[in-house]
C-alpha cells in the first residue's frame, strides 16, 4: 500500500473522524461465520509454533495447498481478492456488451476482445505518431515529441505527474521527475550481477525484436544504440532510496529557471503536452535534469528516434497485436519475473478497461459489491484507530509533549475516503470506438489532459486516484488524506458481519498503516495542512530517526532468496507503517472489545482466543507465493518488504503479540532486541 500523488477528500467523514464516538455501541459480533472459519483454519500450520514462524504458522496450510498459478510471478490472497474483483468487472462489462446500445463500457470490452480486429489494424492507430518520430531531426522536434509521447502514457525521458505544492499544498504543481528506461531499475543497467548480465543480453535482443516487428530495417545496431541511450539515462539518476526523500523530488523553478538549470528546449515539449502555458515545475531530482543537456546534445538523432520507437512501443505492448504482446511477456513475464503463462485475454481486458474508465466502471461495481453497512462500520473502525493512535502519544517517552499536541493535530485534520468518490468522473468526452488500440490511446490522453488541465490551478479535493475496484488504499501527504476504496473493503481483509478480531486484524492493520505513514520517516515531514516544514521539536526528531535506524538496520538482515536481502532504506517508509498499523490496530481492537464487554482472551476459534484471531486474521492477509525471479525484482524496486517479513518483522517486535501466544523469550518471535517507532 503506497501514498498516491492526489489529493482528494471527503470533508463530511473528516469531520466525522477528527474524534471519539458519542453513540452507543453497536452489539457486538464475535461468532466466527462458518464458511470464513474453515478458511482460517484450512489456512494454518499447527505443525509450526506461532513463536518460531508466525508467517508459517498463519499461512502454511495456504502455501501448501495453493499451487502459484502459471500466469502469475506473485500470488497471495491480495491477488485472490483482485480476481474476484475482476470477475465482477468482467461481468459488468459482459452486460454492457451484451446491450444493443453497449455505451462506453460495452464498445470498450468489444473491442479489447476482438483479437481479429487487433491482429488486421495492427499499428495503424500509431501511425501518425510514429511518422512524427520519424521526422525528428533535433533536440526541438525531439522534446516536442517526446511531450506529444507524454499524452499517450509513453513516459519518455521522463515522468510528469500533477500534485498539491509541498510549499503550498492548495495549489497543483507539474512535477517531473526522472525516468525514461525501459528496464525496472537503473540498477540492471550498471550491476555486474550475471543475473543481470543475462538480463541486459535479453533485453538487448528484446529491443531488437520489437523494432523489427514495428518495420525498422536496421533494427541490431538501433537496438544497441537504445541501450546504449537508456545506460546513459541510468548513469545520470539517482537510486530510488534516495528519491523517498520529498526534499530530492522538490525544486521548484519558474520557466527561466527551468532553462537555466536544464537547457533543453522545454516549450516545444510543454506545446505538444498542452501546457505551453506552464510556468512552473518542480524537479525530481534536480542533478538528472542538470544533466540530461550534455548527453541529449552528444546523441545523435537517428539513436533518439530508435529511442523514441522503442519507448512507445514498450509502453503499448499490451494492446498491441499479438507477437508484440508474446514478445513482450518472454522478457517481462518469463525471463525477468519467473511467469510461465500469459494472463487470459478477458483478465487483461478487464485491467485496461479499469484503468481507462474506473470510475465509470466504479459505479456498478460499488452498487454490486459495497453495501452502505459496510462503508458505515468502516468508517467506525478509522475513528477507533485514529483513538487508539492519539492514546498511544502520550507513551511515548521520546516524543516531547509540544510535538505530541503537534501530531495529535495532525491527525485530527486527516481526512477519510471510504468506498467510492463523493462525485464520479464524467467521461462523456472521451470517444470510444471499434480499434482497441485507438481506445487505449484515446483514453491515454483524456486523463493526461485532464491531470495537466490541473497544473498551477487549486486543488480538486474531492478527486480520487485509485478506482472503486481496486484492491489497496494510500495516504497522501500533501492532502493528508487516506483513502480506501471498495475494492479492498472486502473478504479477506473485511466483512461487516465478521467479529472485529478478524477485521482489526485484516483491514484495520490497513487503516492503521496508511495512517502511520502519515507520522512515517517521509509523511512526518509535512505538517496537518500538507505543507513541507519543519513541525518537530529538533530533539525528537534525532530520537525518531535513531528509533527509525533500528528498523532500517532490522530489514536489511532480512533474505528473501538465498543472497538476497530486504533493503531497510528502500523499504523504510512501508515498514514504519506496518510497525504502526499493528500496533495501532491491536490497541484499537482491545479498547472495541472493553467497551463492549467483550474479553478478547476467551476462544474464538478452535483453541484461537479473540485475541490470537486478530493476529491470525493480519498473518492471513499476507500468505503469499512467488517465483524466485520476482522475489529478486522486487527487493531490488518494491518499497514493500516480502510479506513473510510484513508479518514477522512487526510482531517479533510487538511485546503485545508475544504475550497473546505466551512466547518464550529469546525465541524468533520474541527476540532480545527490538525496535519501536510509534
């Protein structure tokens, strides 16, 4: 679960959450439904000591009984929920299809589907773009091209997103930011790895191939110079430890400091983005911008125009005819994160269709799977872990007493989504025809234009940037917002008719990370308004970032293949949040349980008491499995710890849990030596 870019809001539930409930409690429930209490038992591994291995314990019986699925690198019971999303999706649009007026949502699935019709229009939806790559014969047509890219999703030379200000989180800033490689990572351009070795050879010939697919003749030696392009790219960014930093992503300058600092030709880029308007940016980082003058003047333009091919070409794979889309999933599916199977056509067409009309799609989708209860009895669960946060301020004896009361405001402004926008998107401008790929494209360059329409204007608070459907929520900082849409509010992280041990322990550890980012060693930069400062007493920041260390020094021990470890800086942020969002949730779950005369030590389950289910529900969440490729690929790029280590980590370090399974000291589950943040 990461912080998204937006900021959204819904005041009326702020405004709900800022303090305790007055009413009388809700009766409470504590039966186990027998359906969801075979799923918890089948799932665990009374063969393992919850104090030597919670994740075992939790998960092993899943593990052993689900078989990673052949289209699938990583599959866990956050997938297990996607799928069932998806099939709900796919039968929304399958209705729409099926209408003699299919709308936007029906034309858009008959079209992803017809693969005939795909394979006969070939590229010709990219003509235009790709004679405008052909002519480009300098660094103005080529920055013009590469904004015109920019609309279509194709994230060449770099990445532009819209945001509140740091400095001033009420208005919106364009932020650019590094990118433009192909690979995951600049690390897989510069290691030494023979993994990686391997990999760029693959790569090598993965370009080549594409190009030749597309109708470029020379397509060896442009393949070469590409690589040879984006190594240099590489070369000139920063690891993206560093660019968690919000300090590294803000530099801010007006259009003649923007020249001065990168002197390319930025009109011609922001014209065909739109924007010709623009007059101010934000970098990120500044030193890849610096750079990138010298090493587009020394490249000739016949390697920017194979670059430009390729870069569109990769971002489209996807929708393209079927040998670019096998061709695409050999490398990024098979060699590079295990794979062994292509995804079916509906799944992929149900992915697209969510990320090109969500909220559309969103609004059958809420009406189907997301009752009123359910967004009534998550919104109480915020409140309690909101109070189960500000009952914890006060413990701790390394935070002074004026920035307590500094963060206890901070939280008090937070302001809750739960579900589903309070306004949905309209999409009547966005045409939708026969060509799939036209389709993508179309709606490519919709939501571009409608996020840089945003640029220098105020804030839309009440905008979302995840769909209904999808299964994660975030925190923004510059909104100070945490966000929870439908899809997630769903078995196995939540249902309103289980027992509060079982949602605490699914989504309300959710509730209590995303709102742990926002005092994480990045969120605790911006203050209740979303404004980058200083808002700490000097001393308690030292003490957090020491408490801060012990956890970063705590995941880089961590293997998730032989040789493979975690990395605690890249990871820093989530793990804060998941330390947090346990601690949070287990505080929030024994406060729900007292007041409603409930005592959490009595059986709920087979021998489990109230209390071991809640840790039992959390540990469930993460079952997990994967191909040793993806494991590498994602400690190497993912925030996220591996997700044995999202629930070990955190509970080897919560005396609370030891003692709910009365874990011996000095066993793996309770450790000498511990760390604590929140």
């Amino acid at each position: 679960m990461s912080p998204s870019r937006r900021v959204p809001s819904l005041v009326v539930l702020a405004l709900l959450c800022a303090c305790k409930r007055n009413d009388p409690p809700t009766p409470p429930v504590t039966a186990v439904p027998d359906e969801a209490k075979a799923e918890v038992l089948a799932n665990l591994d009374r063969s393992t000591s919850p104090c030597d291995d919670f994740y075992r314990f939790a998960c092993g019986g899943w593990i052993e009984a689900t078989p990673l699925p052949a289209d699938q690198p990583r599959y866990g019971r956050f997938h297990v929920l996607r799928d069932r999303n998806a099939e709900a999706l796919r039968g929304i649009l399958e209705r729409a299809a099926a209408k003699p007026e299919p709308g936007q949502l029906g034309d858009f699935w008959n079209a992803c589907m017809d693969e005939s019709a795909i394979e006969h229009d070939g590229l010709a939806a990219l003509t235009e773009t790709m004679a405008q790559i052909d002519r480009v014969d300098g660094l103005p047509a080529f920055m013009a091209t590469v904004g015109a890219l920019q609309r279509t999703g194709v994230r060449a030379l770099y990445d532009v997103g819209v945001d509140g200000d740091y400095k001033a989180p009420d208005t919106n800033l364009a932020y650019l930011g590094q990118g433009g490689l192909g690979l995951p990572d600049r690390e897989f351009y510069r290691s030494t790895d023979a993994r990686m070795v391997a990999l760029r050879e693959g790569y090598l010939a993965h370009v080549e191939r594409m190009l030749q697919l597309s109708g470029v003749a020379q397509a060896k030696p442009l393949a070469a110079d590409v690589v040879a392009f984006e190594t240099a790219l590489a070369e000139i960014a920063v690891p993206r430890e560093a660019l968690r930093e919000p300090e590294s992503r803000y530099f801010k300058l007006d259009r003649a400091g923007l020249d001065a600092h990168a002197a390319v030709p930025w009109q011609p880029a922001f014209d065909a983005m739109g924007r010709g308007d623009l007059t101010h940016v934000s970098l990120a980082p500044a030193s890849y911008f610096a750079a990138l003058p010298a090493l587009l003047q020394r490249t000739p333009p016949a390697t920017l125009r194979a670059y430009l091919r390729w870069q569109l070409l990769h971002a489209l794979a996807e929708q393209l005819p079927s040998a670019f889309v096998e061709a695409d999933f050999a490398f990024f599916g098979k060699a590079l994160r295990g794979q062994q199977e292509l995804e079916p056509r509906w799944k992929r067409c149900v992915e697209v269709a969510d990320r090109s009309l969500g909220e559309l799609l969103g609004r059958d989708f809420v009406d189907e799977r997301f009752s009123p209860r359910s967004r009534e009895v998550a919104t109480t669960m915020i409140q309690e872990i909101e109070s189960a946060f500000a009952a914890g301020l006060p413990r701790l004896s390394w935070m002074d007493a004026s920035t307590q009361q500094a963060a206890l405001g901070k939280m008090h402004a937070i302001v809750n989504k739960i579900g589903y926008p309070v306004r949905w998107r309209s999409y009547d401008a966005l045409g939708v025809g026969k060509s799939h790929l036209g389709n993508v494209v179309a709606a490519s360059r919709f939501e571009f234009d409608r996020e840089a329409s945003e640029m220098g204007r105020p804030v839309d608070r009440e905008q979302w940037e995840m769909t209904p459907a999808t299964v994660n929520a975030y925190y923004n900082a510059t909104g100070n917002e945490m966000v929870f849409p439908a899809g997630i509010l769903q078995p196995p992280f939540f249902h309103h008719e289980w027992p509060m041990a079982m949602n605490f322990g699914g989504i309300g550890m959710v509730m209590g990370h995303e709102l742990t980012h926002g005092f994480d060693d990045q969120g605790r930069k911006f203050d209740g308004e979303g404004t980058l400062r200083q808002w700490w007493a000097p001393e308690a920041g030292e003490r957090f970032e020491q408490r801060a260390a012990c956890v970063e020094a705590l995941y880089s021990g961590y293997e998730v293949q032989p040789g493979v470890h975690l990395s605690g800086k890249l990871t820093l942020g989530e793990n804060i949040a998941d330390f947090g969002g346990i601690k949070e949730s287990h505080r929030a779950f024994l406060e729900w349980a007292r007041e409603r005369g409930v005592d959490p030590r009595t059986e709920a389950i087979d021998g489990l008491t109230h209390e071991q289910l809640f840790f039992v529900s959390f540990g469930q969440i993460w079952c997990t499995k994967s191909t040793p490729e993806n494991d590498q690929l994602m400690a190497l790029t993912d925030p996220h710890s591996h997700p044995r280590y999202r629930v070990n980590g955190p509970l080897a370090n919560l005396p609370e849990f030891a003692a709910a399974f009365s874990c011996d000291p000095g066993t793996a589950m309770r450790p000498q030596d511990t760390c604590e943040v929140w």
